[in-house]
C-alpha cells in the first residue's frame, strides 16, 4: 500500500518554475517543498547562488542593482532574518555583505536546497499554452542551447530593482567627465582628489557620498528634495526597526512617523540647517536614507548638499539655483531602478492606465487563472526585503498546494483599489509589516494577542509591545519551528549581543 501511494503522489506531483536564485528563490523552494505535492526547479542564470549578495567588482550581464564593497544592510539582523533561519547571535547589528553571503549559503546547506537549482541557466521567456492553465518556459543554458520546458506553476523571483535608471539632463550626453550609475560604483579609492557630483536622495546615495568623503573626494550630494536621514542605531542604544517596528506604533501612521521623525532627530534634529530639506520636502515615508555617516560628513564640509541639476556643460555642471560647479570630474547617479518584470507579458500586470493589478503584490488579477502565477519579493516595501518575499512565497505555495483558495477577482481587485488609495496618500513604498501581518492571517500563522495573554502572557506581552521579528510566524500553524518563542523573547538582546565583543569572523 505504501509503495502504492508513493507512486500516486509522485504521478501527482506539480511542477513549479522558480525563476532566480536569489535570496527570495531560495524561500520559494523552500516553501514548494514544504507543501507535499509539489517539485520546485529553480533556473539561475549565474552560476552562484544568493542573487544581488554575490558581489562582483563589475556589473555581470543583465545585473541591475549590484553591491559596492562597503555595503552593509539597511535593516538590523533580527529584523530582516528568515523566519526559522536566524542570523548567528554573534553576528553584528548590521551585517556586512559578506556575512551575509556566508549565511544564505548556511540556509540553502541546511534546507538541501541546491539540488533543486540549475544554474548557467537563463529564464527568456514565459509563456501560457492554450487554456491559460500551463505555462512554456523558454530556457537557454551556458552554451546558448535553447529549449522548452512546460510547468504547472511559475515563481518569479528576479527582484524588482533590475534596470538602472540615469535621467535625462540637457547637455548630460557633452559632459566629458566619468558618468555612471549607482550600481557601477565600487569603492573609494578610484575617485581619490576628484570633484564628484552624486544625485539622489536614496539609501546609497547617502552611503556612497559618505564613503568618497572619507577616501580624499570632494563630494556633492545633489537632490530634487529634500531628505530625511534615519540613523541605524537609536540614542537607547538599539537599532532603529528593533526600536521602531512595534505593533503598537503600526497601529496608528500618524504616531509612527512622529516616532521615526523623534529617531532621525537624535542626530540632527534641524535637518534644514544642514541643507537637507526644502520647502518641497516629501513626507518621511518617500523621502528617507539610512546613514550613520552623512551628518558627520556635513557637519565637517567634507559633503556639500545641491538642489537638483538644470543641465550639464562639457566640464560645468550648473544647478537649479544657479550655482555653477566646475570642473567636475564625476557624476554618480544614485537615482533608482525602473519597475518591470521582462520575462513576462506586461498586460499581465498592468491595466490600461499603467497600474499594477497584483493581489497581496503576489498574484496578478489580470490572468485568467492569477493563482498559477506569483511574483515573490517584486516590490518596494518599507522595511526589510526578506520577510514580506518569504511570508509571499509560503502563500504562493500553499495556493499552488490547493491548501489555500484565493478570494474571486472582483474582491482581489476591490483590495487593490483600496491599497492604490493608501499608497498614493502615504507613500510610494509597499507597507511592509502590515503587508506581511495580513498573509500571515491567510497562511493562519498570525498569532492572537488574547489567546497568548491567557496561554502565555509574557508572550503576548513581546507581542504587542515588542519588536516584529519574522519568527513569530513560526509559532504556530503551517512550518511552526520549536525555536521561534525563544528567538522572540530574546530578540532585542540578540541584536546588540555581539557588541559585548566577539571574534573577528570575517577571518573565520
């Protein structure tokens, strides 16, 4: 009989395409496997696991957004970890992209995730067969060979960052002086005595413009509006989102950003005296970086903030203003990626005015059948990547399994008209811990306040009060990990743990 059902469940099984290697391919397969009935084969295109967290000292074919040498994540480890994976406690707040290569190649080792990947394997095209019900992938391997291949399911995990964006300046084509983007840049060292322009008001903006300072450039940090900058560690000693990312404060947007604007304050409370807001300033929710450095450096001249550029000379570049800078010898444009996913049909996204139509950012409404296609981590939340891509691929899955229905399409499209508003008025990010807190209610893993207050009250208590670590969507229901109420209760300690001294793990 056992033999019997094995053979039944492998005649069943359903194929799912997982396009991308990266860290969200990797929850994907993950996910696929942990549903019975499915069999993930994951296509990566190089021949190295971990996506964007490879770095390379330059851009591969077709890379979008890349690493530079210093970077760092924007988010503390606790707060970006995987759900049922943590980062090691010896491992600093923010970690470096090395550590954190190191860390998803120990979570594919330790989840046998490798062998469902093919890599030197390029994803060209996908494509619906006649009943909408299937998908045709077309494939090219090292040696170009191209073929066919036909799935049940299609994950898209490519990231959304994939096309650097550089805009159109008058005169920019005549500047003789180095022009690149944001994605290009490496290290210091290379612009060592030179006058650079960097443009944007982004994380990397603010981090580049920091790192050319310390290395002996002369810096220019160019933008439209004005920015707010957020400082990875809080005056309490703590990281900002440990700080910060608390249901309490979620529960009302108008207190949160007083909150987030109370954090950026520490440093800096005038961000007008150091040039960094206009009157057109934007809301805190569209215009904010990340930085421990940036007010140092202004405060030291070693950074000098410019309005936007008006156009660009053979060696001048002259500004909104009217100030002139001569001389200069480079431009950096930290200026962004554009939205798209090339692999696919655009009509399958976007309505006719040009607006995505994607239920949970995972399931795009438009498809006869939305449910045999997911995007996972294809958007721009506010907080970190990881636990909105992961908590998007465990649904996927479980939508593939049949284990989950998805709602009809007048109720996904009636919830996306709703977000549209919250968007538009709010911010041009998804909203990250309520987004990941709503599929987490639909996967059933979502806790509930009062039935851990008469359970576990020191439980609901971290719950309400503490930060929004991943792990507490392992407590209970579908893929529960025995560890999750521990890393939960020890989440703040864990954050600055290693600061008490560790070993240099860099040299490990």
């Amino acid at each position: 009989m056992q033999i019997r059902h094995t053979l039944i469940m492998m005649a069943a099984r359903k194929r799912v395409a997982i396009v991308g290697a990266g860290v969200a391919g990797l929850m994907s397969i993950k996910s696929c496997l942990e549903e019975d009935g499915l069999e993930p084969v994951c296509f990566e295109r190089h021949d190295k696991l971990g996506g964007v967290w490879n770095y390379e000292p330059t851009l591969r074919p077709g890379q979008g957004s890349a690493l530079y040498e210093s970077v760092v994540t924007n988010n503390s480890k606790e707060i970006l970890s995987f759900s049922d994976f943590p980062f090691p406690k010896e491992y600093p707040p923010f970690v470096s992209h090395r550590l954190v290569l190191r860390h998803i190649q120990n979570y594919a080792a330790h989840f046998n995730l490798e062998k469902h990947i093919r890599f030197n394997t390029n994803v060209i095209d996908v494509q619906r067969n006649n009943d909408g019900k299937y998908w045709k992938l077309q494939i090219k391997d090292k040696d170009d060979k191209l073929s066919t291949e036909e799935f049940d399911y299609v994950m898209i995990c490519t990231s959304v960052y994939n096309k650097a964006i550089i805009p159109s300046y008058p005169g920019l084509e005549n500047f003789s002086g180095t022009k690149i983007h944001a994605n290009e840049y490496r290290e210091a060292s290379t612009f060592k005595g030179k006058k650079v322009i960097v443009v944007g008001g982004s994380m990397s903006a603010g981090e580049i413009s920091s790192e050319l300072a310390r290395g002996g450039a002369e810096v220019y940090i160019s933008m439209r509006h004005g920015v707010w900058i957020i400082p990875r560690m809080c005056q309490d000693g703590l990281p900002f989102d440990i700080a910060l990312f608390r249901r309490t404060l979620f529960k009302s947007q108008s207190k949160l950003k007083e909150e987030i604007e109370k954090v950026c304050k520490t440093r800096m409370r005038d961000h007008q005296r150091f040039g960094l807001q206009s009157k057109e300033i934007y809301s805190i929710w569209k215009a904010f970086m990340i930085s421990d450095d940036m007010q140092d450096r202004l405060a030291q001249g070693q950074i000098k903030p410019m309005v936007d550029i008006k156009e660009f000379q053979k060696n001048d570049v002259i500004f909104q203003d009217g100030t002139t800078l001569e001389s200069v010898d480079a431009v950096i444009f930290a200026t962004g990626y554009g939205f798209g996913v090339p692999i696919i049909n655009d009509s399958w996204l976007y309505d006719e005015s040009g607006k995505a139509e994607v239920y949970k950012y995972v399931f795009p409404v438009r498809l006869e059948h939305p449910e045999r296609l997911a995007l996972i981590s294809i958007c721009s939340p506010y907080g970190p990547h990881w636990p909105i891509g992961e908590i998007q691929a465990r649904l996927a899955s479980r939508v593939f399994a049949g284990n989950i229905a998805l709602p009809d399409k007048a109720a996904m499209k009636r919830e996306i008209n709703q977000k549209r508003q919250y968007e538009k008025n709010k911010s041009c990010y998804v909203p990250g811990p309520p987004t990941v807190e709503e599929i987490a209610e639909m996967l059933g893993v979502k806790p509930s306040f009062w039935r851990l207050l008469l359970s576990d009250p020191k439980l609901a208590v971290a719950y309400e009060y503490g930060p929004m670590v991943p792990y507490w969507y392992r407590l209970q229901g579908p893929g529960a990990w025995p560890g999750a109420r521990d890393r939960i209760l020890n989440a703040v300690e864990n954050s600055t743990i290693c600061l008490k001294g560790y070993p240099s793990l860099e040299e490990k």
